[in-house]
C-alpha cells in the first residue's frame, strides 16, 4: 500500500510540475511565476532534508517513507523542469 501511495505522489508531482512547466513556455509573465514556484518548493525541500528527524518526531512518521517522498518529489520536479528547458 505504501508503494502505491508513493508512486501517486510521484506521479502527481511529475504532472503538475509538467504542466506547470509547459504553461511557463506559453508567456514571460507565466514563466516568471513558476520560477518562483520552483524556488519556494526548492527551499521547502531543502528545509525538509535539513529538518527530517523533526518532521518525523512531529508527523510520527517512518524516516524511510519521509526520504522516500522527498526522492520522488525531487525527481519529480527534475522531469519538470526538463520540460521547461525543452520548450524553451
């Protein structure tokens, strides 16, 4: 079950983080704000990597299933901004 749980939120990120990126290739006003996007998740992410035993202390959940999502969220973003650097 955990499995699947993550490959949604895999999937659901590599999505969105695609068609976020192919609505920036449409228009400079677009592309401006998902580049803030992209550095606001980028700096929630590297708080969650810095702040991981606290966020699993608070959430009481598994380390393992934290870095797992965390994983597949970063590569998730990495697809996304490949499609933006495509389009552009």
């Amino acid at each position: 079950m955990r499995a699947i749980a993550l490959s949604n939120n895999f999937l659901l990120t590599a999505i969105a983080s695609s068609f976020l990126c192919w609505l920036a290739s449409l228009h400079p006003n677009l592309l401006a704000l998902v580049q803030t996007i992209f550095a606001l998740k980028l700096i929630v992410t590297a708080s969650a990597w810095l702040l991981d035993d606290f966020i699993v202390r608070v959430l009481k959940i598994d380390l393992l299933e934290l870095r797992g999502r965390l994983i597949a969220s970063t590569i998730a973003s990495l697809i996304g901004l490949g499609v933006i650097l495509c389009r552009a």
